[in-house]
C-alpha cells in the first residue's frame, strides 16, 4: 500500500518559476529526489553534500509506527527538476547562518577544550531543551567547545505518581502532589570542523566527552580533571626529533581543572601551567593558582615576546572580573609563567 501525505501530488512535476519558501544546502554525503513520498517513486535526481535546492513545501507522511518529514525541493542548477526529499538530508539556509554566528570564530571566540560526542544528540540553536534544533549528530563526532552556559527544567511526573497522585484526596496540595524539583542541565556551546555545513550550536555537557591531549592526560588526578586548555607554543625536542622526528614536538600549555565537588557556578577552580622541558624530556609544572572561583570565557593575546592569558574569576559580588597571567623565562631559561592581577577580593573558593 503506497502512502503519501494529505495533499501529496504523486509526481515531481512543478511550474519552474514557483516561489520558494526557504533556501535549503544537501548535508548528507548523497542523497535521492524522488517524484513524490510514496514508498514505491521514481527517482528523479540525486544530490551530493553541498548542493543548493529551493525549498517549496514540507510534508509530514504517517506510516503505521513512523513519521517522515519530507520537502519538495527545486534543484538550484537545473530549475525544471523537481522533486522530494527526506528532510534529514536537507538544511535550511536560514539554519546555516545562524549555526555560524553561533560557531564565531577562532580569533573572536578561542576553543576552551575538545569534545566528541558519547551518543547521538540534537545540536540545539539555543540553551534549553525547548530551543530549536539544527541538525542530529552522529556519536563520534569531534570539535571544539568554545562556551558554556546553564539551563533550568522540570521532569515530567512518571505515570507512577501521577497514578498515585490520581488517588488522594481532592484537598491535597500542590507541594503534597510531590511536584518535581528543577533541575540544572549544563550545555556546551560548540563550533564544528572546517568543511561541516553547519557550525555550531549547543549541545547537553553530559552527552560530550572531553578529549584531553594524550600527552598531558596523565598529569590529572585527586578528583581534579581538565575541563579546558590552551596551547601558548611549542618546542622540538632534540632527543626525541633523533628518534622519531615527526613526533618530537611538544606544546606549552596552560590549563584549567575541577574536581566534582567544585560549586556549580564555576568552572574551573585551578590554573595550571605545564609546559616541556627538552633537558629532562618531561612536562614540568612552574606555576599554579589554586582554590579561584573561575568562569569562561578565557582569552589569549600576544605582546612581544609575551603571552598574555586572561581569565575570569568571580568577585565577592559573584561578579566576572578579568584577571591576567603572562609567560616570562626563569634564570635556568626555562619557560615560565606568573600572574599578572593583585588577588581579587572574593575570587577564592570558601572565602568570599
């Protein structure tokens, strides 16, 4: 039995001058056009990532235990082929846009850490769970987290207690209903690869597994793990580039770490500097500044030989206050680093 939406005509056939109401780019690898959302159609073209269609109408086709949402698409380069499409194959040019105001870029909005993706999730235009969606992610999918913000939301009453809840007595309370308590969801505001269509968006933290560099993996421990981190150069090390000399380079980092047990409103609680020493051929930690009320956003700029790392620690008034780090070389000529901004008064966890 063919099924096809309310209103479907059965053929691809259009008048090649009709209106569109959306532009739309194909991000799928490949995909088909078809004469319409029948389960038996023709084929009338195929499309490739990338390629440009005028959007025209959407459906919605119901099977027996399934929705489909479809398109009725007009190719860009050849305006007399027209057809349906999977609506998961196209996105909307309006989407793009917004998915790339989102992503910035990196001289204006710098990546805090890596991420890859632990399941399929929906890559949301906004904080929220009721925020509109851009596009579903595949798990597995890597690229940089350049932001984080915080959202509330209230469970839905299991059928369990609300059958319980059915079955007292009219004069119950609201608080007595056993209403769920809000609960916090950390998101992720996140820019895609070079070559993806779309950019950026927002994605759940718990879903998001943080892709720390191999070579400064071992340096978390006492609860305490990398939660960002920014590479402020590099050395080639002579010892290691006689082995191998395509992995003889290593990277001067700064870091930024938490432990589980740090408040939620901060982010990171320790700056870290672990940079490379070529004589002993180990990572050495120069400089550390403990126990901070940090938040995002970090920054990173260059002033003559120095780098200037600026972070974020909130004050006594819970208020963001920039605070500045900068790279300087010890009397054994190693690299080092060292704060810049006087304490600021409340910055410190526990003592405001």
């Amino acid at each position: 039995m063919l099924l096809l939406a309310s209103g479907v005509p059965a053929t691809g056939c259009l008048f090649f001058d009709e209106a569109p109401i959306d532009e739309g780019i194909i991000r799928s690898e490949q995909a088909d056009v078809y004469s319409s959302t029948a389960l038996v159609s023709l084929t009338v073209a195929s499309v490739k990532r990338g390629d440009q269609v005028d959007i025209l109408r959407r459906e919605s086709v119901q099977g027996p235990t399934y929705t489909e949402s479809w398109l009725q698409v007009r190719l860009r380069d050849d305006a007399e082929t027209s057809g349906w499409i999977e609506a998961r194959h196209v996105v909307s040019q309006s989407i793009v846009s917004r998915t790339a105001e989102i992503a910035g870029s990196e001289e204006t909005m710098p990546a805090l850490a890596r991420g890859r993706l632990k399941v399929s999730q929906r890559l949301r235009l906004g904080v929220g769970r009721d925020t509109d969606v851009a596009a579903v992610l595949t798990r597995g999918t890597v690229f940089d987290i350049i932001g984080k913000e915080s959202s509330t939301f209230k469970p839905e009453r299991t059928a369990t207690a609300a059958g319980a809840d059915a079955s007292r007595d009219e004069t119950a309370t609201e608080e007595d209903a056993g209403e769920p308590e809000e609960q916090v969801d950390v998101w992720y505001r996140v820019r895609l690869d070079d070559g993806s269509i779309v950019r950026g968006g927002w994605l759940l933290s718990r879903s998001v597994n943080i892709e720390v560099p191999d070579e400064i993996l071992h340096l978390e421990g006492d609860g305490r793990r990398f939660v960002a981190w920014q590479s402020i150069g590099t050395v080639v090390d002579p010892k290691l580039a006689a082995q191998n000399p395509e992995t003889a380079t290593r990277h001067h980092y700064v870091t930024y770490m938490r432990r589980g047990s740090t408040p939620e409103d901060v982010d990171f609680e320790w700056v870290y500097a672990v940079f490379w020493d070529v004589d002993s051929h180990v990572y050495y930690s120069p400089f550390r500044d403990t126990e901070l009320r940090g938040v995002f956003p970090l920054a990173m700029r260059k002033d003559g030989s120095r780098t200037i790392v600026t972070v974020h620690v909130l004050d006594a008034r819970n208020q963001p206050v920039p605070v500045d780090y900068e790279t300087w070389t010890d009397e054994k000529g190693r690299f080092s680093l060292r704060r810049v901004t006087p304490p600021v008064t409340g910055e410190k966890i526990g003592r405001r």
